[in-house]
C-alpha cells in the first residue's frame, strides 16, 4: 500500500496554548510554534508580543540519532557524518521552513513509517532545545511490537537508558546519549544497508519524545457557568485534573483547591515557575478570592508534566497515565503541530478514555486561520478539542481551524480565550505581566481549555454516571454557535454549560464528517448517517430536526442536497430515537465544503440539540501512479518522492516498498521529484520533472537508470574531495519553496536526470546546484587544522544538471584569507561554515566542521562566479564550551583571481547591523533582534552570556521586557507617532569559557516611529570603535578612531551631540574623552590618561541626532592594552 501524507511534519513542539510566547513554549503564544494563546485586541500589551530565541541567528549544532551530526544556520546545514560513518551519504529536505537531513541507512525505515521523521527534523529538534549545547542526551520513545522481545532489545543495546515506562503505548522513554548515539542506532536496528535496515527485534517504532508547548471575571458568566451554581451545579465531588506547568500552592485563589500534585519533569518540585498552570487551574477552580472559576466546587489534582514552556512527550504521557484513573476531567492546555496518522499522545487519549471514562479536554491550538492547523494531541478521536473566541463570541484570530488530517470535525467547542484575567503564579515569568495584584492576563486555546473543563466539571456533577462520551455528547448538543463561523473553526459553538445542564437530550455521534465526494459528481452515491438522540430526562421532548448548511460562498445549501427523515420526533424519557439524514452532491452546486449543523429544536424548552456536520464536493481528481526503478533495474526500495503543485497548495508523498504507489491529485501542475538509492553500489541518483500536468489519470516512471554522472576536480593534488553534493530548490507561486539535496563522500557515487521540459514562465523558478568541498588531510585521517579549504557550488536555472563535469583551476577562484582575533585569555578552538547561495536566494550547504587554532588564519577559497557567500564563525573553548560566534549576513561576492582579507572578532565589541535590517517597522507591527557582539569588520555577533535583558518602551510606559538573550520580539503598536525607546544589555563573567573581553556590553536607542506603508527600517546608529590591535585584541594606541554607523536603509539624520568616555578599572570610574572630529559621522579619540599595561579599556557613548533619535553604548573591556 502507499503511504502518503498531505505535508511532512513541521514542529516537534507540544505548545502551552497562550499566544505570544516563545517558539518551545508550552501552549503559550510563539513565533513558528504550536501555541494556544492569541489576541485580537489592537492595543500593545505584553501578551501580544510574540518572541523567540533568535535561533535563526546562531548557527546550531544537532547530533541525530544515528551519531551523525548537523550544524544548523537558518535555512544553511553542515552536514559531519559520525564516527566509524564516513562514506554515508544523506538526503536534505526543506519543507514548510523546516530542513531535514535523513541518512542513506534511514531513509527506509523513515519512509516505511518504523522511525519517525521528526527525529531528522533538524530545525524542529533545534526549536525543541535537543540540540547540543541545549542537551546531552536525545530523548526518544521506543514502541513495542513485542514487548518482551523489545526489551531484551532494548537492555541489550548500549548508549540506551530507560527513564519511564510507558504503559498506555506499549513502550518506554529512552535517553539516548548523543556521545553513543551511533552505537544505540546499530542496536535499534537490525540487517544491513544493501539488503535494508529494519527495526531491532520486538520494535515497532523509534520515535522522538517530541516537545508540546504551553502557552476570569466576564469569561465565566459568558458560557452560563452562574446559572449552573443556581441549579445547585458547582463541580462539588468531581475531580478534575490539570497537566500543566505546576500550580502555585500560595496562591488565594488555589487554597484548599488541590488535593495531590505530582511531578513528572526533573524539575525540583511542582511550582510553577512559568504561570501557565496556575492561570488555568483557577479558571477551571478558582475558589473566588478575586475571581471564581467556572467549577468552584470541584477539587484539583495538579500533574506538572511541562518543566518550563516545554513539555515532553513522556512526561505527557505519564501524567496522563496517572491522572486518567483519578480524574473525571483533564485538561491539557497544550499541543503540536498534528502529523499524518495517530501520534502516541493521540493513542494514549484514546486508549485511557476507553478503559477509564475520563474525558480529556485538549486546547486546538493558535495556528491561527489557515485550514488543518488544529493540534495534536487534540486530534484524538475522544478527546474534546477547544477553539478560542473573544468576549463578544467572535472567532479568535490565533484560534487553529480543522479539519483534521482525514476530514473529521476539530476543534469541536469553543470557549473565551482572549485577555482572560486569572491568578498569577509568584514565580511566573516575566511576560506574565500583573494586570492588579496577584493576578494576569492571558490570551489563548489554552485560556479557552480550562473553561471547557469546568463546564464538563459541572455536568459530571450533575451525572456521576456520565463517563467521558456524555459529557463531550452534552457540551457539544447545547453549544451555540457564532454566526458565520465555520465549522471547521467552531466545531458545534460556544460552551453554553447553562443550557447543558438544563437539557437532557444527547447526540450520537456528536459529529458528522461526511467525507469527501470525488468529481464527477453525476455519478454520486448519497451518503447517509443516522444520529442516535438519547433522552436523560424524566419528560419526553420532541424535536423539530433540519440540516442547516451553507455551501462554499456562503449561500444556503440548495433544495435537495440534505435531507433530514423524520423531520419532527419524540424522544421518550429514558429512551432514544434515531434520525437519519442524506446529502445527494449530485444536486446542481459548486465545488468545495458545505457545512453546517443538524440542528433538534424544541422551542417549548429551549432544547436545542446541535450535531455539526460538513461534506466536500471535490474538484475532479486523478489518479497518478509513480513507479521508482534504481540503478540496478529493480524496483525501488530506497526512495524518496514528492509531488508538490506549483502554488504550493497540494503536496503528496509517496512510498510503497514495492516500488511503486498510487495517490489522488486535484488537476494542476505539479513538480515531481525522487532521491534514489542503488544498494548494491551505494550510489543515490537525483530526478527532477519540473513540471507535470495532470488532467486525467496517469503514470510517471522514475528511473535512476537515466541518471548522468557527476564529476568536479581540482587541479591541486594536495586537496582531498571531503563531500560532494547535488540539489535542487523551487520556488513556488506562493511565494514558499522545498527541495532536496543528496550527498557522497565521492562524486563517483552521485547522479542526476532531468526529466521533462524545463521550468516555463510563471511557474516558480528552479535552481539547481553542484557542490564541491575540499581540504588537506591530516596523519589522523581528519581535516582539522588544514591551512585550507575549497568550497565550490555551481548553479543551474530550469533543470538539473546533466552530464556534469568540471576541472577547476585556481585561476577561476577567489582566494580570501581569513584572520581570527580573539576575545579570551587563553588559546580556544574555532570552526568555520561557508555557505554559498544563489543570488535568488534559497538554502545551502556545506561540509562538515574543520577545527583550528584561535588566534590564527588560514585561506577559503570560493568559486566566485554567480554566488553569495556567507561565513559562520563558531569558537569554543578548550573544554568544549562554546564561546561566541559570528556570522557574516553580508552575502559577500568575490571575484575571480581575486585576493581579500576579512578578519574576524577585531576589537572593540557591540552592537552591529552589518548589511541587514534588525530593527523594523511594518505597518503597526514593530520587531526587533540587535545582534550585541558584533565586531569591527561589521560582522553581527552573538555570544555566550550570564545574564540578560532586553526592554521596550513607548514613552515611559514598558510594553515588553524579556531575559533572553538574543531574542527576536515583534508586536504591535499604536499609528500615531510616538517616542520608543529599546534597551538591551548582557554580562558574562571573565572567567566563562576565559572570556575577558566584551565582559558586560549595552546599548539603548531612543527613534520616534509612526505608521507606514509595508515594512521599514527603524532609524537607528551604532558606534564603531577601530583602535589598532593585535590578534590577541592587544593594543598601544593613544588614539581611536570612531564612527556612527545608521541601520541599512534608515533615514539619515545629522548627529546634534556626541560624547565618549573613557575608563581603565572597569567601569568603576570614567573619564571624559575630547573628541576631533575628521569626516562625516566619524572622529577620533585620543585617550585621556595612560593606561595601564595589561589592563583594559572600556568605552561609553552616546549621541543625540536632528530625528529625535538618541543612541547609548557602554563595553566592558573593550581591548587589552600591551
């Protein structure tokens, strides 16, 4: 059978659902994370802000799972196979923003489903902190076929450690040591790579213990929850659970409410130290010592399974284990991207629902409006999952839509999520800003979960017997819709807990997913569902039943299309009935989804009893068949296709360890491509049509057979070929791109065809590459420490290249030398990524780390025809921390025969925007990231810190403080221009990592800004300080020449005052220094005094310009003096 799937998986991250809170939060707000709180209030408060950890701006290094590591730099990888690995090659992906890098010896268990995909996610594992400076040991999840065979297997394997058994999945969490991780993967595996690796005996499946992420006063009323206390309904005797961040335990409004906390993070305790957890246990509780929950009477159990805004998938699922038997409800304010199939979290919701009868209430996400951003884990067929409305019950704007993966209705309910005021935990963090004593302010599917729960609280009090599928059947028949919502988006409606537990009529199913009728629609066979109404009441209701449906342009359904029989029925007391409805697409209509609502009405009681309901009427499809044939002549079993249409809109994968597999596409234009591995040589071979037109069924033969060679040689006989690479990237009408890129340690190992015409006008361009990288080898058999390196890439626009063959000669190249300054007290081991991209932009890629000496130099030379290069400096200290790295964001071109000089880390240290735009304006939207280690080469910088701050300010008022340390922010602000003022500062110790230099550096910027047109860069400067030094940073000089550099692209504005002082004992005492001015924005400062030898000099500035705008800088130890 075919395996296929509608997208890879983008995020590993389980979200804390709040809005505006980092990417690896919990269901908090992030930027490109799964996150359950939003806004739709245009005013700037702190919850609007999104913020992340500056992660495109550092280079990251990942060791996978097989011991292969790769060095991550936005859309760049690095690719150093591990030890005893050196001959493996690797497919690189990019899909949705995300690169993934696969070896040749996993490709088939990931495509075979036996290793899940995530685990080569290397910007996902990245976001999730498994990095390696963020963790040493790669948590997984290992799933038993047979669970004693899988054990022995797993005791067996080396590098393994077990850290919790996982009952509701048959498996157990895993640690794998990164420093192992190669022996663990020949452990888990079993065969070999000619004949195809499999899974190690009793082993289903190796998956990644992926992270999830977290993110009262008119929200109660809102949903009924009063009306409920009248009725005498409060929660009292209900448990209900919360697996969250924690709970703080002092806190008024949680007094007496929690009855058991447990811990299953390796945090210390169960407080909470985020904020999350507390805000939703008292929307769910609260006892009312400010605000009353929606449940006041229930009791509490706190699970704290996210140690920080990250929650692992095996601390998840034990807390759900552990909390199922003892709970009524369960709320988890938390989720990730969904992803094809059923994940383990998915699993556990419904296998602990069936044997327990507790209902898990799971927030849908802040994916916002786009179709299928609905979660997991709230994906799960039993789990209720919550979409977001405001106070006013209009759709939140961050609230994640359905429908999930196969068509079924999620989210399914909705509840206030917008600016919801609950307690704040004492040890929040600081973005949980007091909006009065004791308690914040929150946005999001998380802050919608909790009210959800408590109104499930409040019926499970009124029905003890009720078990999970009452309640989620009673919550759902009494919710009220908002008007012009889609179902996709709301599910049944609003909670409306005041009807629900005055309504004694149920619905089973609680849904109607009717699928998807394939074009042409003459040929339609009416599709019909029956509806079981149960009456728990003591009366009998009859009910007046329509199918209320509006087509895809908001129209009603036309006359025909449902059908509801019978249309009025009673339903006796302690009874049921049945109603079957029919949709017949054959009715004349257009295309797309009709959605709506089987709607029971009695209107003598105010019963209204809501089963929503949708159906597609596809636009024609087709089947398209892709058989894959390797090298040898045989059908494929190490493959990789996809089948992407050129507005990005339809994407399919396919696989089938026969070789070939079948999937259904709409009519279009697609681009098909395939990675294919020959066993019996090794060999992996390239395919590309860039365009297929399907209008009817169809076959396409992808055959590495046609494949060409690929051949790149240098003229220096010295320089060792350390990888070869071939690779594509398109750019889709959407304005998105993927692509793919295999690798050899031989070009001999590397082919490519062209399949097909090339790439048409208006149809997304294509490029593709050849990559070479070369260096000396040492005695030890590494490349460390070559006084060289060659780093070619040729492009291609259209098609790949064919028949490609090369003899360069050193004439064709730019030789750059490369010379490192250094900011430490003692010598430090330093690594170099160059990575070349096409002037169109796009990924790269390049060899793995070449380690040398800092100080130092050595020579890169680069192809220089058609590239932009950009260099990554990474420096490590002699024990392996890492110390500081920069990064050229300058994309510099170089010519042929040409010789340059860059140095790199030349004093004095501070803020740099190089030749990017780091402080902007688009619209009403302002985001920042000031890279605060530059140097005086103009390269952006950032480093290792022990403490940091970063504020923002409009007038005197603080929108949004925050403590990491190179963060990327972005929120909104107000059209009317106003003062802002920005502050950033960081320290480190001088004995971290041997940092003496560049100790403790600040800067604040002062700009007016109003509204604009499109995006802007804010008006700002940064001072360069250039005194003469050394590589060491050393230097005699009695004068410093200094410039004000503005932000690319800002308005300049003449500079009204200046002044830089001048200290030698670290700051403790400043000396005002006479400035000479020598040129525009530039002057010199003679140092007033003498300083010591041995000692440092530190600087301050500041300078006022005509805008209004004002810039302050401040270095500790900005240089050594000889």
């Amino acid at each position: 059978m075919s395996r296929m799937s509608r997208r890879l998986s983008g995020a590993l991250v389980t979200a804390l659902l709040v809005q505006g809170v980092a990417v690896v939060t919990p269901a908090t707000g992030a930027t490109g994370g799964m996150s359950a709180t939003g806004t739709t209030d245009p005013t700037a408060t702190a919850s609007d802000w999104t913020h992340g950890t500056g992660q495109g701006a550092a280079t990251h290094r990942v060791t996978l799972v097989t011991g292969d590591r790769v060095d991550l730099s936005g859309a760049a990888v690095a690719i150093q196979p591990g030890a005893g690995r050196e001959a493996m090659g690797f497919q690189q992906f990019e899909r949705d923003g995300h690169q993934y890098v696969v070896p040749n010896d996993a490709l088939r268990l990931v495509t075979g489903g036996q290793v899940d995909e995530r685990l080569f996610d290397v910007t996902g594992l990245v976001a999730a902190g498994y990095d390696d400076a963020g963790t040493a040991v790669l948590p997984t999840i290992v799933t038993y076929a047979d669970a004693t065979l899988g054990s022995r297997s797993l005791r067996a394997t080396a590098g393994a450690r077990v850290t919790r058994t996982l009952q509701a999945v048959d498996g157990a969490a895993v640690a794998v040591e990164k420093k192992t991780a190669g022996t663990f993967w020949d452990g888990m595996t079993a065969g070999s790579p000619t004949a195809g690796l499999r899974t190690a005996s009793g082993v289903a499946k190796l998956w990644l213990d992926g992270k999830r992420q977290v993110g009262l006063d008119r929200s109660v009323p809102q949903i009924g929850a009063p009306t409920a206390w009248q009725a005498g309904y409060d929660g009292r005797g209900v448990t209900v659970a919360v697996l969250d961040t924690g709970y703080d335990a002092t806190h008024p409004d949680l007094a007496g409410r929690v009855t058991e906390a447990v811990n299953f993070t390796d945090a210390a305790d169960t407080d909470d130290n985020v904020g999350h957890g507390t805000h939703v246990a008292s929307t769910v509780a609260g006892g009312g010592a400010k605000y009353k929950g929606v449940a006041p009477g229930a009791s509490l159990i706190v699970g704290k399974v996210c140690r920080d805004r990250n929650c692992a998938d095996s601390s998840i699922l034990a807390g759900m284990e552990w909390a199922a038997p003892r709970a009524k409800v369960i709320n988890m304010s938390l989720g990730a991207e969904d992803t094809p199939g059923e994940d383990l979290l998915e699993e556990a919701v419904n296998t602990l629902t069936a044997r327990t009868g507790a209902l898990f209430v799971i927030a849908a996400g802040n994916e916002g409006s786009s179709e299928g951003t609905v979660g997991s884990p709230s994906t799960a067929d039993a789990a209720l999952s919550v979409g977001a409305v405001d106070k006013q019950d209009v759709m939140a704007s961050f609230s994640s839509r359905g429908p999930r993966e196969d068509g079924a209705i999620k989210p399914e309910i909705t509840a206030p999520g917008v600016d919801i005021v609950a307690a704040r935990a004492v040890h929040a963090t600081s973005d949980y800003l007091e909006v009065e004593p004791g308690y914040t302010a929150l946005s999001g599917t998380s802050m919608a979960t909790p009210h959800v729960a408590g109104a499930a609280a409040l019926l499970a009090g009124q029905h003890p017997d009720w078990r999970a599928a009452e309640l989620k059947a009673a919550l759902m028949a009494s919710a009220t819709p908002t008007p012009g919502a889609d179902v996709d988006a709301q599910g049944a409606g609003r909670v409306d807990v005041a009807r629900a537990v005055h309504q004694s009529v149920l619905a089973t199913p609680t849904s109607l997913p009717l699928g998807t009728q394939e074009a042409p629609a003459d040929d339609d066979v009416p599709v019909v569902r029956s509806v079981t109404y149960r009456n728990d009441g003591t009366e009998p209701r009859t009910l007046d039943f329509a199918a209320r449906v509006t087509g895809p342009d908001g129209s009603p359904s036309p006359a025909g299309m449902f059908t509801v029989t019978p249309e009025r029925a009673t339903v006796p007391a302690g009874g049921t009935t049945t109603v079957t409805v029919t949709a017949d697409t054959r009715v004349e209509s257009g295309t797309g989804v009709f959605e709506g609502a089987l709607v029971g009405v009695d209107t003598t009681t105010d019963t209204s009893v809501r089963v929503p309901l949708t159906i597609t009427k596809a636009t024609p499809t087709h089947k398209l068949t892709v058989k894959v044939i390797d090298r040898a002549g045989n059908p494929a079993a190490d493959y990789w296709t996809d089948i992407m249409s050129l507005d990005g809109k339809v994407y399919r994968f396919v696989y089938d360890p026969s070789g070939s597999g079948t999937v259904s596409v709409p009519e279009g234009r697609y681009t098909v491509n395939a990675s294919v591995i020959t066993p019996s040589d090794g060999s992996s071979t390239l395919l590309v049509r860039p365009t297929l037109t399907v209008t009817g069924d169809s076959e396409i033969v992808l055959d590495a057979r046609k494949g060409t060679p690929v051949s790149a040689t240098l003229s220096r006989k010295d320089a060792s070929l350390r990888l070869a690479a071939v690779g594509f990237r398109r750019e889709l009408t959407n304005g998105t791109g993927y692509g793919m890129r295999v690798t050899a340690d031989s070009f001999g190992k590397l082919f490519t065809a062209a399949l097909g015409d090339d790439v048409g006008p208006g149809e997304g361009a294509l490029v593709a590459d050849v990559r070479g990288f070369w260096a000396k080898k040492g005695k030890d058999g590494t490349y460390d420490d070559s006084p060289y390196e060659y780093v070619l890439v040729w492009f291609e626009r259209g098609h790949l290249q064919t028949n490609f063959r090369r003899v360069v000669r050193q004439s064709e190249l730019a030789e750059v030398k490369q010379k490192y300054y250094s900011v430490t007290g003692a010598p430090s081991r330093a690594f170099q990524h160059n990575f070349g991209f096409p002037p169109e932009g796009g990924s790269a890629l390049s060899a793995g780390a070449i380690w040398f000496d800092n100080p130092g130099h050595r020579t890169v030379y680069y192809k220089a025809a058609d590239t932009m290069w950009e260099a990554r400096y990474n420096q490590y200290a002699a024990d392996g921390t890492f110390q500081t790295q920069f990064y050229s964001n300058n994309y510099e071109t170089y010519r042929p025969g040409k010789r340059y000089t860059i140095n790199w880390q030349q004093a004095v240290p501070g803020p740099r925007f190089g030749r990017q735009t780091f402080v902007t304006r688009d619209g009403n939207r302002l985001s920042f990231n000031i890279p605060m280690a530059g140097d005086h080469a103009g390269h952006t910088g950032y480093t290792e810190c022990d403490t940091s701050r970063v504020a923002f300010y409009r007038g005197d008022q603080k929108i949004v403080e925050l403590d990491y340390p190179w963060t990327d922010a972005s929120g909104p602000v107000p059209a009317a221009e106003s003062t802002y003022r920005l502050e950033y500062s960081s320290a480190r110790s001088a004995t971290k990592g041997d940092f003496d230099l560049g100790t403790d550096i600040s800067g604040s910027w002062t700009f007016r800004s109003g509204e604009v047109s499109g995006s802007m860069p804010v008006a700002l400067s940064a001072f360069d300080f250039a005194p003469a030094v050394d590589q060491t940073n050393t230097g005699r000089t009695a004068v410093i020449p200094m410039r004000l550099v503005r932000q690319p692209g800002a308005a300049p504005s003449a500079v009204r005052t200046v002044s830089v002082d001048v200290s030698y004992d670290d700051g403790a005492s400043w000396r005002k220094a006479r400035l000479v001015k020598v040129g525009r924005d530039a002057w010199t400062v003679p140092l007033p005094g003498r300083p010591v030898t041995g000692g440092y000099v530190s600087l301050r500035a500041s300078a006022g310009f005509a805008d209004g705008g004002a810039v302050e800088y401040r270095v500790i130890r900005g240089y050594r003096v000889g």
